[in-house]
C-alpha cells in the first residue's frame, strides 16, 4: 500500500470540525469531511503514533463537553469517555445528599487541548479542561485519570481564570524524556514535572504581570500559548496577556523579546520543526484583539539573530482579523509550512516557512484551533 502523503489542517471552529487535504507540495487542498456541526470546537490533534487517529475537544452548549474519536481521518467520529471534575482538598466539593461523605462529580466546563504522549508511550494521551484541570489516558482515551498533584496544586486557591475562562491550554512533553510535562494556564502560569505529573513547580520568572500589585509574582501569569523549540526542548517562546517571551533553559528563566513591537500582546505562537531557532507569532493590538495594522500580518523571530522580521505588506490582506490562541500551527516539511485560522473564518497559509502567504478559498465559522498532520519530509 503506497504511503499517505497528504497533508491535513485539522480545524476546530464555532460551528465545528474541518478537515482540509492538501497534496505534499501544499499546492491543491479540499474541504472536508465535516464534523460536530452546531459545536464549539476547540482543539482538533492527530495521533502520529497511530496514523488516521484524530481526537476532537467538542464543546456543545446544551450537551456540554465530549470528547470525539476518528479512525479514519475525520471520515467518521466516535464519542469516548469524557473526564469529570474531580473533587479534591482545593476545591471546595458538593457532596451527595445522600450520602454526605460522598462527594459529587460534576462535568467539565471546557475541553481545551489534547496531546498525545511520545512514541514511548504508544497508548497515552493528556487532556487539559477548564477549570484548571489536567488528565491522562493510558489505554486510548477509553478512560481518564485526573494528574492530582496539578489539580490540587497548593497554590490553587490563588488561581484565577482569564477571560476565556480558567483553561489548562498548553501541554509539553520533552522528547529525550516522557516524565518531564510543562503546562500552561490561564490566568495561572506555566508549571513543569520531572516525575510524570507526581509533582510540579511553576516557571514563571521573569515573566511581568502588569495588571497586578505584584509585578513578578510566583504565579498570577496569564499566559497565553507556548511552543518548545524542536530543535532544541530546552527553548521555549511565549505569547503573555503581557508580551512575548523566550526561555533557553527549560523555563527557569524567561526573557521579554517582545518589546520592539510595540504593543506586543497576542494569543499564539508555534516553531516548526524544520526552522530550528524560528518561532512565527501573531500580534494584536491588546485593546481590539484584532491585527492592529490594518492587514493580516505574521511576526518572524529569529532566535540566532534577536531580530523580528514581518512576513506580510500591508497590500496582501487588507483588514482587521482576530487570532486565538490555538490559531496556529505548522507542518513537519521542509520547508515548514505556516498555518494561521482566524475568528472570522480566514485560513491562510504559507508553504515555505513565511516567504509567500495564500489564502484557502473557503470561508470557515470562526476559527478556535489549527493543527497539522502531515508527512515529515516531500
């Protein structure tokens, strides 16, 4: 059987699930399948491990939060087992009237990000919801453990959501080591495990919060999204309500690169892992939450040389265009391709690491999450 060379935008929106095929030269693409019409989707993520693989983080507003499995590329989807809320020593339990020592389980408000373990662990998945919980899966998703030692953190008292809500949206894994995790949480921080989830320190220093007494706290950070450089897992780059970041040392210390942009607030970031040193950010004017000059535009940081680099004139895509913190993502190719969806339904692409953008002709619902699944080299 001759390998699938396709190339797949996984797409979660207002209205649902969107997969877009494209050929290996990311040249001709179609629309479709459809799924989950009528939700709110806002992760979509393919299994490498396992090619054909999709799992979909469904939000619908009267059935709540599902989450849906495909074995075939989005051709047909599955319910699976959906986490509860745990009840736990920080959060202040219901309890059974029944039997008063019981405490109740009530659903998730939110599914936000999914992520699949390394190859190590070939039947392991991590799940992050709101409010500011993290699971995992080692038989599939056919059933889900909460990772205590976050969900309970001592500190979490203190924690507070974001506007988005409290979301666990961004999950790590190290590639040299299974055990080592990093999330991050909004309005909350970033965190780091060296032991598999059985204890986590936040990593945050460095990081400013300005909308707070306290500039520099422990925690308090409303971080946006995190991408781990591929080509070195020490590297991180950071999209904060507060600016953008960069840490070379395994989050211990972040550094604000963000400033030579002005107002350099945003909600994504990824770093192909065929550009090593590169990272592509969206920036937004902090007020609007929309491109702020008037076109889309792409911000390019070179990590080798600390300089910006915009990828876009302002004649290519007149007009003001939101981007959340899901909204971007790139492929395994080389060159990388750059894929960025956007609130009111664009998807634009570029398929050689930011030189030339394109637009998929087709106007989607708006647009919470963009992922690829693609082969890793043409």
């Amino acid at each position: 059987m001759a390998a699938d060379r396709k190339v797949r935008i996984l797409v979660g929106t207002r209205k649902g699930t969107y997969i877009v095929e494209g050929d290996a030269k990311r040249k001709k693409w179609r629309v479709g399948p459809v799924a989950h019409e009528g939700s709110d989707v806002f992760h979509v993520v393919a299994d490498p491990r396992h090619p054909g693989d999709l799992y979909a983080a469904v939000n619908n507003g009267f059935w709540g939060p599902m989450m849906q499995k495909s074995r075939n590329w989005g051709k047909k989807w599955t319910e699976i087992p959906t986490p509860l809320t745990p009840s736990g020593k920080n959060r202040k339990p219901a309890f059974n009237d029944e039997n008063p020592t019981e405490p109740v389980k009530r659903p998730l408000n939110n599914l936000w990000h999914i992520e699949p373990s390394l190859a190590s662990e070939p039947k392991t998945i991590y799940l992050g919801a709101d409010p500011h919980l993290l699971f995992r899966s080692e038989d599939l998703g056919a059933s889900w453990e909460p990772i205590s030692a976050i969900n309970e953190h001592p500190s979490h008292e203190k924690w507070s959501p974001g506007a988005g809500g409290a979301c666990l949206h961004t999950i790590l894994i190290d590639p040299r080591d299974a055990n080592h995790l990093y999330i991050g949480m909004s309005a909350v921080g970033t965190f780091v495990s060296e032991d598999r989830g059985a204890s986590w320190a936040p990593v945050n220093k460095g990081v400013e919060t300005p909308f707070l007494p306290e500039k520099n706290p422990e925690t308090g950070q409303c971080v946006h999204h995190v991408a781990m450089d591929a080509a070195d897992p020490d590297t991180f780059y950071r999209q904060d309500h507060a600016g953008v970041y960069v840490s070379h040392n395994g989050m211990t210390k972040w550094t604000r690169i963000g400033k030579p942009l002005g107002d350099d607030f945003g909600f994504c970031v990824t770093s192909p892992s065929a550009a090593p040193g590169t990272a592509y950010f969206v920036r937004l004017d902090g007020q609007a939450r929309v491109t702020g000059e008037g076109h889309f535009q792409v911000w390019q940081w070179n990590d080798r040389t600390k300089k910006w680099k915009k990828l876009l004139k302002p004649t290519d895509f007149p007009g003001h265009f939101g981007v959340q913190r899901e909204g971007i993502a790139s492929d395994a190719l080389d060159p990388p391709g750059v894929y960025v969806g956007t609130t009111t339904g664009q998807l634009f692409l570029s398929p050689d690491a930011g030189k030339s953008w394109q637009l998929i002709p087709f106007t989607f619902p708006g647009i919470h999450s963009v992922s690829v699944s693609s082969p890793t080299s043409k």
